[in-house]
C-alpha cells in the first residue's frame, strides 16, 4: 500500500491504519535504544528502526515497530512483510496517538511470539520491558 509521505500503514483489528511517522524529538532516544541494542543483539541479527512491517498471521495483524532487533536473515526474501517470528525485540514509542493500541493491542500480539516487547512511554518518560511470551500472550 502505497501511503502518503510521513505515514506509515499497520494492519489492526482487520482495519488499516494510516498513522504519520514518529516526531522528530523521538529521533535522540529511537537511535540511543538502537546503538545500546547492538552492542547485546543475538549474533546474526540486527537492530534498527528502518521502516518495515512484519506479519503476525495467528493475530491477523501486520505491524511497523518503531524500534526493532531481527534476524538478518529475514532480509533475504522477496516477501513484501517482515516474519514476525526472526523477530527478537520490538520497542514501540507511544505518543497520545498510540497510547492504547501499543499498551494492549500490541502487548498481546507481541507477547505470543516476540522476545522481548519494550514500551517507551515518552509522556511519561518511562520504559517497560515485557519478556518471557506465551501463546495466551
């Protein structure tokens, strides 16, 4: 789907969801959570916040994460989406904008497959770290 410059498309609760990219005051904290990743990624994967999304079919989601570490490896298809399950960490960065859908919506689906799930509540100025998923979430 083709969306206009500065917004980024998720596919939530059977919806699609145009929403603009981050702010630019998120840049310093988004590449500070970046280069502290790499230093403690798994070998072979990567940390980054390029604009990609990745599938969560079992939810019937497709996200962006602001923040993310994946398997290198995931790069080497010719899917269009990301698979959820190279991935290693997400870090979403809420905004008055996302707020809910990051604190439920995307723990939930998250927390089936992915790692390690980090919410950066940047009103609050507070991170969360979820860890450990279930299949129940």
């Amino acid at each position: 789907m083709d969306t206009p410059d500065g917004y980024k498309a998720e596919l939530i609760r059977g919806k699609i969801i145009v929403t603009p990219w981050s702010k630019f005051y998120c840049f310093p904290p988004m590449e500070s959570l970046q280069e502290q990743l790499k230093a403690h990624s798994p070998e072979g994967h990567v940390a980054t916040f390029a604009p990609f999304l990745f599938s969560f079919p079992s939810a019937g989601r497709a996200y962006g994460p602001d923040v993310f570490v994946v398997d290198r490896a995931a790069f080497l298809g010719k899917e269009r989406h990301g698979n959820a399950e190279d991935l290693s960490l997400v870090a979403e960065f809420t905004s008055s904008s996302t707020k809910d859908v990051d604190w439920q919506e995307k723990l939930r689906v998250y927390g089936e497959l992915v790692p390690v799930y980090l919410v950066v509540d940047m009103p609050a100025e507070e991170i969360t770290c979820f860890s450990d998923p279930s299949p129940q979430g």
